[in-house]
C-alpha cells in the first residue's frame, strides 16, 4: 500500500514539475507578443509628428517680420444655405455672405498680416439669385458674395454652398515687448482702427481712460507689446465670462465686471485705444470650444455637434510687425494666433444689403440678409473637417515615451514570475 501511496506521490511530483517547468511559456509567448505584436499591429494608427518650426524673416516692404509658424492645421470647411419663401405673393430678399480671407503678407486683400489663415476657395454655388452675384470689397478688406431675388415667388429657394481648403497658422513672435518704432497717426489704419469713438468702442469714456491709465499697471515708456500684454491680462482678471444675447461694448463690460467673448474683445480694443494703439475685432468660429484643443487628422465637427461655436477676439497693430493676434480671456496668449480660429471678417460697422451706409449697420458681423416679406425658412448646416494636421491622434499622443515604460513594466513583471517559478521548481 506504501508502495502505491509512494508511486502516486512521484508521479504527482513529476506531473507539478512538469507543469512548473511549461507553465511561464504562456508569460514569455505573452510578453514577446506584447513587445513585438502591439507596435505592428498598432504602428498604422500612429501619426508621427515630423513638424519643424521655421523662421520666416519678410522684407520690410511686406511690413511684417520676427513671426514663427509653430503649428499647423488644414480644415475642409462646407458652407450649405437654403432661403425658402413661404409667405403669399413674391418678397424680397438680399444676401451678403462674407468669403474667408486669405490672410497673409502675399495677398492683395490683406495688408500686415502674417500667414494667420491660408484660404482656398474650391468650390461655390449661388442658385436662385435675381442677378449674377457679385464681389464686394469693403474698407476693412473682406470679401462678400452679394445675391438677391427682389421677387421670389412662394415656394422658390435661393441656395448658397461653398467648399474651402483652409490652413490656420499659429503665429507667435519673437522678443518684441520692448520694441517701440513710432507710430505715423497719418496712416489710414488709424481712422479705422483708433483715432474715433464709436459706439461700444468708446474711448472718451471716463472710466475707461482712467482704466487704460491707471488700472492696467502701464508705465511710462511702456512698448506697445508691453502694453497689450498688461491690458490683456487686466481685461482677463477683471471680467466674469457670462454669455450675452446681445452686444454690450466695452463701457457696459467695464462697468458690470462680465461679458462673453464679444465684451473681452470690446473692452481690450478700446483700452489698446486709449493708448494709441490701432485695435479690431476679429468674426468667425472656433474648430473648438477647448482652447487647448489639438484637432487631429480626420477630426469633424458640424453646426448640428457642440464643440463649434462662434467667435470674436483682438488683432492690434505694431508697425513692421504687423497686425498680432490676441486672444483677451488668455493673458498668455497676448501675441499669440490660434490654429482653433477661423477668420470670417475683421473690422466693424458692416451695412446690411439693400440699405443705406448710415442704416442697419452693425458691429459684429455675421451672414447677413434683409427682406421685405412675411414669412420664410432658413436652412444652413455648416461642418469643418482636419484634413492636415500637426498634431497626432489623440489617444496616441504619448505613445513613443509610454510604449516603452509600458513593455518595461512587462518585462520586469514576466521576469519576476519566471524567477519565482523557478524557485519552486528546486523544491522538487
């Protein structure tokens, strides 16, 4: 019996040890497949980033200079509108949809401005206008398609669409905060953008003079950079971001503390003002809500999703600089575009169609039309698509550096099961 018990014993024995000895093949076949099977397999869904910051010096004639692009972004961006009259007999209707600028030194329709956005108009379609649309150029360089139907009988539409490729550039400059050339209060810039008081940009007001002066922590000597930064961040601590249903200015948003993105850029413009310093408001639309977003290859967004949304912020002017972007609610961002921001118009007092210079005009712009009749739809969709981008996949953002801590934590794991196997195994 003895004998039998033994016999089962050894043979038990020699079944552990055999599992013992087999049983960390699985952990050594499952760390090799980890190490070499996960970057194969996974390897297509990792965008390198091969991006290279460049200096690009222009000639003092372009009057643009010390700017570096550091990321880029190309967007497809699809436009589809439909104005449908529902009322009895015929109306009319005018139209003046704004193109997006192409907003660099080499283009005949922007004057000083770095390579912000880079526009291609690919496609557009105007169907049901009265007369062949047409151009208009205004004094602050936007484009406007113009189309109208003075008689659109009930039932009938009129349809815009229109396909862009579009490159944002994020701008950054280089030491410029203490260069200080001089500014010629003879240059046109100045009517527009500076010497007048105008509604919601009021630079007679009292406050806000005291405000510029004595407020935004302004030193005599202060260059013109300087300043911007000091008033940017002035205007960040000072407001509340509360959303608005209309525009206030910079006088309301300085009185109540608050304001949405509009009242920031409203209250920075006309500070920048008080100092001398030509200023605008820049129109259009965020790729994104999230400042800090990084739009990746393939990233969609449509009027229909949350995440877009429309945007106003600050350009102010530095002569052989050029017009620098500024985004009020970042204090960081003083001299800083976004990639995010897609530039519909800039500059303000934009007349609605069909209507004289001194009527209807107003401040912010958006696609603007007039009518006279009762009774209509309107059916818009609008959508954004990253087609190039610098930025990798976001869930693969890290991965060159967490791969390999990754497979090291593997390893040291897997070697320390091995070694415990194989101390059991000399028990035996």
């Amino acid at each position: 019996m003895k004998k039998t018990v033994d016999k089962v014993i050894l043979l038990n024995m020699k079944i552990n040890k055999y599992k013992l000895r087999h049983s960390y093949k699985p952990v050594i076949f499952f760390f090799f497949a980890i190490t070499i099977g996960f970057p194969i397999f996974f390897t297509p869904l990792i965008t390198i980033n091969n991006k290279t910051n460049y200096t690009i010096n222009l000639h003092s004639a372009n009057g643009v200079s010390n700017y570096t692009i550091t990321e880029s972004i190309t967007y497809q961006v699809d436009m589809n509108m439909t104005f449908t009259q529902t009322g009895t007999g015929s109306g009319e209707f005018y139209f003046k949809f704004p193109r997006y600028n192409d907003r660099q030194p080499s283009s005949l329709l922007t004057q000083y401005t770095p390579p912000y956005q880079e526009s291609e108009l690919l496609y557009l379609s105007i169907t049901g206008s009265e007369q062949t649309p047409w151009l208009y150029h205004d004094r602050f360089n936007n484009t406007f398609d113009i189309f109208n139907n003075t008689a659109l009988a009930q039932g009938n539409s009129i349809k815009y669409s229109s396909r862009y490729n579009i490159t944002m550039n994020e701008i950054t400059f280089g030491d410029i905060d203490n260069y200080d050339p001089g500014y010629d209060v003879q240059n046109p810039i100045f009517d527009l953008y500076c010497n007048n008081s105008e509604e919601y940009y009021n630079i007679t007001d009292s406050d806000l003079i005291n405000a510029a002066n004595n407020e935004c922590g302004i030193e005599t000597g202060d260059a013109p950079v300087t300043k911007a930064r000091k008033i940017c961040t002035f205007v960040t601590n000072n407001l509340t971001f509360t959303s608005q249903t209309q525009e206030r200015g910079a006088s309301w948003a300085y009185d109540n503390k608050q304001g949405d993105c509009s009242e920031y850029a409203s209250l920075m413009i006309t500070l920048l003002r008080i100092h001398g310093i030509p200023a605008r408001k820049v129109h259009g639309y965020l790729a994104s809500d999230d400042f800090n977003f990084k739009p990746y290859l393939g990233y969609t967004r449509s009027s229909t999703m949350t995440g877009i949304t429309g945007h106003t912020w600050v350009e102010y002017y530095v002569p052989n600089i050029g017009w620098i972007a500024c985004e009020p609610q970042i204090p960081s961002k003083y001299k800083t575009s976004s990639y995010l921001g897609l530039v519909k118009t800039i500059g303000a007092w934009f007349k609605f169609p069909n209507y004289d210079d001194t009527e209807l005009n107003v401040s912010e712009f958006i696609p603007l039309y007039s009518r006279n009749t009762t009774g209509s739809t309107w059916d818009s969709s609008f959508k954004i698509t990253v087609v190039s981008s610098d930025f990798p996949i976001p869930s693969f953002n890290n991965i060159g550096t967490s791969l390999i801590g990754e497979i090291g934590l593997i390893a040291v794991f897997s070697i320390g099961i091995i070694y415990a196997i194989e101390r059991r195994k000399r028990k035996y």
